[in-house]
C-alpha cells in the first residue's frame, strides 16, 4: 500500500539508534515513509523509561535529515522517583522552551502510562507541572498524550495473559489506580480548558463513546488518535453504528498514527498501517495484535480529516519547523550526561561539533 502523500503518520517511535544489524533508525525511517508513501511522519519521543534523553536529540536530528518529518519532544529527569525541588534548569516548563527554542512541533507526554507514573511519582495535576502546562495552552502547543492503559490491565480476571508476562498488569496494589490517573488528566483540563491536546489511543475510552462525547463538547481543542490499544477496535465493533455517526459528527477530533517503533515491532509495520487505515477508510474486517474489528467505510471527506488535514491543524505546522541547531548543539551539551548507550553517545557527540 502507497498512500501516495495523502496520508500523514502522526504517531510512531524509536527506542534506538541502531538495530542489531547496525542499521540505523534515520535509514529505516526513510525506507518507511518512502515505501508507503506518507506526506510525512511524526516522531514521539519518550526520553525515560523505554529510551532515554537520546531519544530527543535523535529525532531533532533526523529532522535535519529529513525536513519532512515532525518530532515531538519529551520531558526526562535525572533521578526517579523525581526529587521536588529538582535540579535548576531541569523544571518542567524550562524543558518546554528548550524544545520549543530547538524547532520540536510538539510535545509528547508519557508520563501517565501506569508504568512510567509510578517510575515518577509524580501526578500531573501537581503544581509541579502547572507552568508547563500554562505555557502551552497560552502557546496553542500541540500536545499527544498517553493516558492509562486498557482499563482491564488492572483487573486479574480480565487482563490479558501477556500482560504479566511483560510487566503491565497494573492489580498488584503498588501502581495507580486508572480512575486515579484519568480523575487527575481531567483536573488539568478543567484548569487549562484551551489546551491543544491529544490523546493518543482513543484515550482508551472505546467502551464509553458517552465519555467521549462529554470531552468533546466540554473541551474544543481535544482530539484522540486510533493508534493501537488494539482493544479499541473490540470496542469500537460493539458500539459500530454509533462509531459511524460518531466518526462523521467529530471527524475534525480523530487523527491517523500507527504506534510503529524501530526496531521493537519492525515485522508487524505493515499490519499497522494497513489495518488502522482500513479501519476508517474501507468496511473491511481488520485484526490487530489478536482483536477483531470492522472498518467503518467512512466518506471520503471525513477520511481525508482524519487521515492528513487534522494532524496539519493541530500540530499548526502546515510544515515542519526547522531545527535551531545552535540550540540543539547546547541542549547535547546540557543533557549528554544523561545518554546511556556508548555508541549512540559518541554519534550524537560527533554530529554536534558540525553545529
């Protein structure tokens, strides 16, 4: 499939330089968009947790390398859980204008994934935050925002087996309850009501479309994306000829993003990106990771939002911005400490003395 620029992939990551063949994100990245045709890619970062600060200097970098492609910075510590006071210049809303002032598109939070707030500690309606968050309403900065996980992972009868195996069954009592993290998400948006944000993976909410409806209409500047939890394609299936409506009545509030990482799911690329398309834009039966679904054969202009233009709104870069390579080199500068991996720390090193 070659979307032929008429598709913009407005959520995927990486979590390292190099594959264990020693090929390199930037070169498979350009294979990706080259090979399905996408106007344009957009990078999320998560600089702790999965990878570290690399993983925001990588994807400004590969912004140079391919000024076509977006990137979305993302806020780290030095020490976890995070220590109130932290160290001057690491605050939350210091981080934001150092990644505005480098040419980031956006800002990608990953700090209420069960995982990663407990790896924190931190809530994000802790005043700690409030500036950050203030800046970026006042801005109009487009926020994508990973928020809980699939509600059954905290329940024993029902989480998926796979969820124990790899760490994301969040019943055993020691991580946040999920109402306790969306009860906390609402609260900043009840404070920041114009916030540009949003919520990657259907905010998990496919199984209350009355949820959805409800942050629609109180809040005009949230949107969610369809990148897989897969499970929202079962939940979707269930509500399916309220979706139909749904889908037409929002189409300016849904945008397209496969979730693909480099390299963890390589081989799964070309599911994701047929299928989630399929999922709005064809009524052809679909599967993801195990679960069922049916596309919803939507017209070609709600598509076409969905698709491409909404992504363009609410990032509000018709094109990506350009790097500041003045402030991207004092940025490795700042933050090299904070580089794990030897090789990827001698690149990034390398490439910064021609900046």
């Amino acid at each position: 499939m070659n979307f032929g620029g008429k598709v913009i992939d407005g959520h995927m990551h990486f979590f390292k330089m190099f594959d264990e063949n020693g090929k390199t994100m930037f070169e498979k990245y350009d294979e990706y968009q080259e090979k399905y045709g996408f106007k344009a890619i957009n990078l999320c970062s998560i600089p702790f947790g999965y990878a570290d600060i690399s993983n925001n200097i990588l994807a400004a970098m590969y912004k140079l390398h391919n000024p076509t492609a977006y990137a979305y910075g993302g806020i780290t510590f030095d020490t976890f859980p995070v220590k109130i006071p932290v160290k001057k210049g690491l605050e939350p809303e210091t981080q934001y204008e150092e990644l505005m002032e480098i040419g980031f598109d956006g800002v990608k939070l990953y700090d209420c994934k069960p995982k990663e707030l407990k790896m924190l500690g931190i809530f994000p309606d802790n005043p700690f935050y409030e500036k950050m968050f203030a800046k970026a309403e006042k801005e109009g900065t487009h926020i994508i925002w990973h928020v809980g996980d699939p509600e059954t992972f905290w329940d024993i009868e029902k989480a998926p087996e796979w969820t124990h195996r790899q760490g994301y069954f969040y019943g055993d009592g020691t991580y946040p309850s999920n109402k306790e993290i969306y009860d906390a998400v609402l609260r900043v948006l009840q404070k920041h009501p114009k916030l540009n944000v949003t919520f990657a993976h259907f905010f998990f909410w496919s199984d209350y479309p009355e949820r959805l409806v409800d942050l629609f209409e109180k809040y005009e500047n949230v949107s969610i994306d369809l990148v897989p939890g897969s499970e929202m394609y079962a939940g979707i299936l269930e509500n399916y000829d309220f979706y139909k409506d749904f889908f037409v009545k929002y189409a300016d509030r849904i945008q397209y993003g496969t979730d693909i990482t480099f390299p963890v799911n390589e081989p799964y690329w070309e599911t994701l990106v047929t299928e989630v398309y399929n999922s709005v834009a064809t009524d052809k039966d679909i599967e993801i990771y195990c679960v069922k679904g049916k596309g919803l054969d939507l017209p070609k202009e709600v598509c076409d939002k969905i698709l491409k233009e909404n992504f363009l709104r609410t990032s509000k870069c018709p094109t990506p911005k350009s790097i500041n390579k003045k402030a991207l080199k004092k940025y490795i500068e700042k933050y090299a400490y904070l580089i794990e991996d030897k090789r990827t720390k001698e690149y990034i090193l390398k490439c910064a003395e021609n900046y």
